[in-house]
C-alpha cells in the first residue's frame, strides 16, 4: 500500500536514468494506479532512454542528457 496518486500529478526522482528500465515499471505503474500526470526528473538521462520514457511520461526533465548510455558512475566524482 501507498499514497494514493488517482487523479495526482506525481513527481518521480531518482539519481539517474542508465537503461530506463527501473523509471519505465515506474511510471507504469503509477499510470495503472491511476495518477493524472507523471514527471520524471533526474540529473543524467541518455537521449536514447529519455525517447522511449517519453511513453510513460508526460515530462523527462533531466540535467544532461548524454548522447550514449553510460554507467551512472562516469557522471559523478562520488557515486556510493
């Protein structure tokens, strides 16, 4: 069980998108519980994932948006 999103709008963070698989179930999921609108915003999203999360989505907002998927690691001097 959690929040109730039918009829929300609702905002999913996440520290990066790689492949989009985790951001696709997701959004996917919050459209069958029925949220209005969903957004995701993220700091790195490769162009190519950002394409197909745009099914899903309403709105990828991301802060680069790198040509080739990468590991999340190469965007960040620390990533634990």
């Amino acid at each position: 069980a959690g929040l109730p999103v039918q009829g929300r709008t609702v905002v999913v963070v996440d520290d990066g998108v790689e492949t989009g698989t985790a951001a696709a179930a997701a959004g996917a999921a919050l459209r069958a519980a029925g949220a209005d609108r969903v957004v995701l915003a993220v700091p790195v999203c490769p162009r190519e994932s950002e394409a197909q999360l745009r099914a899903r989505y309403d709105d990828v907002i991301a802060v680069t948006k790198p040509l080739a998927r990468r590991s999340l690691r190469w965007h960040y001097d620390t990533f634990a």
